[in-house]
C-alpha cells in the first residue's frame, strides 16, 4: 500500500482511504449552514432579509466581529482571552468618566487604546514570563477589568457624546446598507487572513498550536509572538468599546456583558480547533455571521434574550463537540481498517 500512495497527492490518497466524506471541511459545513439560515430566515420572517434589517444586524455584529480577528489568531496558537468584554467594559467606563470631566474625545480616544495595550500586555506578560495558562489569567482579569470598570464609574450611565463620532459608529457607509464598524471589520479581516494564510507569519502561529515545543526549536519566538498577539487583543476590546460606547451612545460599566462567550463560540464554530493549529478566518467570519443572523432572526420573532443566550451556548457546544466525535469516528474506522487515521481537514 506504501508504495501505491508514495508520491500522490494528499488528496486522491485520502479519497482512496475514506471517500470524498474526508473532503468535507468544517468551515464550509459552516458556510453551508449559513445560506440556510439566511434562505430559511426569508421565510420565516418577511422582515429579515429587508436591507435595514440586515444593515441591523451587521451593526449589531461590529464589535463582536472585530475581537473575533486577533482572536482567532490567539486560538489557533491554543490561547485564549477571555478578558476582552471586560476589557470593554472599562474602555466605555472610562470614555464615560473622562468625558464627564470635561476631557475632549479626540484625547480620551488615544488614552483608550493604550488602556486595551496595558490590558493585554498584563495578560500576555503573566502567560508568557510566568507561564500561567491562559484560560486561568483572562478568567482572573476578566473579573479584575470588569471591577476597575465599576469603580471608574460605578453605576452611572454617561451620553450625549459628540454626533459626529456617534455618526460614524451608526450610519452606513455612503450608497451601501454597510455600517462604518463593519466596513473597518472587512478591511481588517482581508488584513488579517493575509497574515494568517499567506505569510510566514501566519506558519509560525499554526506551528505553534501544533506543536509548541517542535516551533519553539525550530526558531519561533513563541513568547513574544504570544504576547503580541494578547497586546492586540486587548488594543482591538478596548478600540470595540469606544465603538460600542458611541453606537449605543451610553458609557456603562456593565457594557458587553457575555461578549466574550459569543466571540469564542464564533471562533469555535468557525472550525478553528481549541487545542491550536487548526482552522481558517473565512470559518470564522461565517460563523460570526451565522450566530448574528440566528439572534436576528430570533430578536424578529420575539424569542426571548435567555432563548437566544441560549442557542449560543448549544452552538458553543455543538462547535466543540463535532470534531472531537468526528475524530474518533475516523480513528475507528482507521483501525478496523489497519490503517493509521488521517489528520482531519483544517
């Protein structure tokens, strides 16, 4: 049998092995899904594939969208941050008491996403120097965040910021139903799956989540790599609650609230695997899209908020769960066959 696959393509030898059923990758099962859900959504409510509702429910998707991105870059290196609702939480808490003290918002901005870099450079600096795992310092800074946030401004809700900045964070841009935010998302996103696919980069960051030690020796900077990447996740939370601040046109401490959860079960969804090295940003922003279509589509038909908290979590569990009952189903097909199990599609 060696000799019969030496030299062919991965491809044709796993259609030999397994049928084109191995082909099948997640992230356009994800796709997939999508189009139903929008081609069912037509047919559910009339309302929801009307432009306004649409341009709706990509505005709604903004800040979700852009955290996504360095997220998906933290996941595939087998991190995670769940720090950066809170982080924006204290971003708005702090837009808000700033401006209140009469500070203008062409300071308070720049002030801001440092306060994201010092956020996810303490995050970084206590996975990477002190080798705590990650999973354990965003739990602990997600609470310490969202406490700082409530002492910078209690309970208080601040408005009225300046329209123009508000504008930007609403309206559309010009002739399209595209808002602003998500128009910066699209724009970040071609930037970001440039790096993730198409450089060096992007190979070290999946090197590292297969196999740390193995990128480690082959000369990856593995800690500065991950400390960069938790620096820009906490700048892009801090930069999503400046955005989240002027769309709602409300400074809270309590803003984004469970945003954390929604962003990695879209990253989950998306087929980037939880255990690093797997996965593709197209994935990802299918499954951001998916989940923000399905809350849509609920929030149209007057499904409650724990209802739609509550697909989240199935579609959290369901992402998680499928590869791993696909890989043994694969490996047991592989030893009934002798064979050793191929790797599942990325």
């Amino acid at each position: 049998m060696a000799s019969e696959t030496a030299g062919r393509p991965a491809a044709e030898v796993a259609a030999t092995r397994g049928g084109l059923g191995r082909f099948v990758r997640w992230d356009v099962v994800v796709t997939a899904l999508l189009i139903a859900v929008f081609l069912g959504g037509t047919g559910v409510s009339p309302d929801f594939a009307n432009t306004d509702n649409l341009s709706f429910a990509l505005g709604d998707l903004g800040e979700i969208a852009l955290i996504a991105l360095p997220m998906t870059l933290l996941v595939v290196c087998a991190e995670v941050d769940l720090s950066v609702a809170s982080v924006l939480g204290l971003a708005s808490a702090l837009t808000g008491s700033l401006w209140n003290a009469g500070w203008p918002i062409e300071t308070i901005i720049p002030l801001i996403l440092v306060l994201g870099v010092v956020c996810g450079l303490l995050n970084g600096l206590l996975v990477t120097r002190l080798g705590l795992p990650s999973l354990a310092v965003t739990i602990g800074t997600l609470t310490l965040y969202r406490g700082l946030a409530y002492v910078v401004l209690g309970t208080e809700a601040v408005a009225q910021f300046p329209q123009q900045y508000t504008d930007l964070a609403t309206k559309n841009v010009p002739g399209t139903p595209v808002p602003y935010p998500v128009a910066l998302f699209v724009l970040l996103a071609v930037l970001t799956a440039v790096v993730l696919h198409a450089t060096g980069i992007g190979r070290s960051l999946f090197a590292i989540g297969a196999q740390e030690e193995a990128a480690f020796f082959a000369g990856i900077r593995v800690k500065r790599v991950k400390l960069v990447l938790f620096v820009v996740s906490g700048l892009t939370a801090a930069f999503a609650g400046i955005v989240f601040t002027l769309r709602y046109g409300s400074a809270r401490a309590d803003n984004g609230v469970g945003i954390e959860l929604t962003v990695i079960a879209a990253v989950l969804l998306g087929g980037v695997d939880f255990d690093g090295g797997k996965g593709t940003l197209g994935g990802v922003i299918a499954g951001v899209l998916l989940i923000g279509l399905l809350r849509n589509l609920l929030m149209l038909n007057d499904v409650a908020n724990e209802i739609q908290a509550m697909v989240t979590g199935l579609l959290l569990i369901v992402s998680v769960l499928t590869p791993r009952v696909a890989a043994v189903i694969r490996e047991s097909r592989a030893r009934r066959r002798g064979r050793p199990p191929l790797p599942a599609p990325s």
